[in-house]
C-alpha cells in the first residue's frame, strides 16, 4: 500500500466515508469558527472597557491578532476564506512582508458591534468556497490550436507558430472525438 493511502475502504464503506468527510468538513469549519469567535471574545472583554489602558487594550490586541495569524495558518484550506472575513469585521491590518495581520497602537479596541458582526457571519458564509473547475486537457489543447490560428492569421512580432505542430495537435483532438 502507499505511503500516502493510510487506510482503504471497501465498496461497501464508501457511502459511510463520504458521509464522514462531509460531516468532519462542516464540523472543522465549526470549530475554527468557534476558536476565532472565543479569540474575539477575549479580545473585546480585554479592550473594549474604557476603563482598560491604552497598553493594556494594545496587548490584548496583539495576543488575539497572534492567535489569529495562527488560526489561519493552522488550517490551508480554510486559511483564504477566514483572512477574508478577519479584514472585513475586524480592526486589523495585512503585512505582506511578514505575511500576517498586525494593529495599530491607536485602533485596536475591538467594539462590540465589530465583534458580534464577526460571530455572527461565519468564516465561510462570507468568502464560499469557489465551485470546481476540473482540467479539460482537450479543451485546453484546443484553445491552444485556436490561438495559434489567430496569431497565425493576424502575426505579432516574436511570434513562432511551428504550423506541423498546429496540425500534429489538430490530429490528436479530431483522434480523441472520433473515439
């Protein structure tokens, strides 16, 4: 067996499995959620008193923009979808040098209104996942034979259209709808 396949169903485990997935699918989204909301709990009990400090509001600020880098780095796949819906609803800022959110000294209250917006719009409501695009290999070499026929019609300087291979790739499409 492969090292990559730790374990193999059956014909009749099948169904069960993709039950399974999707079930542990919507319950990691649910939990990142949950943590990201607990994070913003914390965030909005420590800074949003007025009675806080301004340091103190700032480290409670950066202790829930930590937990939040680490939150989106935990999970790859959900990673894209939660950085959207952190700078939509929250005070923070996106470092590209550093790749992660960081506050500022002088925003990093998090308001209650900001706060119960993020909990109650989940992470993937706001950023859905986009729908598959599978690879069509022979479309694909069709759009490419397309776009040869063109630059071969109306030349650009520096193009090279090899006119044998058009016709070679040409073959094996009209070879591939005929079977």
């Amino acid at each position: 067996m492969s090292k990559h396949v730790t374990y193999t169903y059956s014909k009749a485990q099948i169904d069960n499995a993709i039950v399974s997935v999707d079930t542990a699918a919507k319950s990691l989204q649910q939990r990142i959620h949950n943590v990201a909301a607990s994070i913003l709990a914390i965030w909005q009990k420590e800074s949003g008193a007025r009675r806080i400090s301004d340091d103190d509001a700032f480290e409670a600020a950066q202790w829930a923009v930590a937990k939040l880098n680490a939150l989106q780095g935990a999970s790859s796949y959900h990673a894209h979808a939660l950085s959207i819906w952190i700078g939509m609803y929250l005070p923070c800022m996106w470092a590209d040098e550093t790749k992660s959110w960081y506050v500022h000294r002088d925003n990093c209250r998090l308001k209650g209104e900001a706060f119960v917006l993020a909990r109650d719009n989940e992470f993937w409501t706001v950023s859905p996942p986009k729908a598959p695009k599978p690879f069509d290999m022979w479309d694909a070499l069709q759009k490419i034979v397309d776009r040869a026929a063109k630059h071969h019609t109306k030349p650009v300087p520096g193009d090279d259209i090899d006119l044998e291979t058009v016709r070679k790739l040409r073959e094996l499409i009209s070879s591939h709808v005929a079977s």
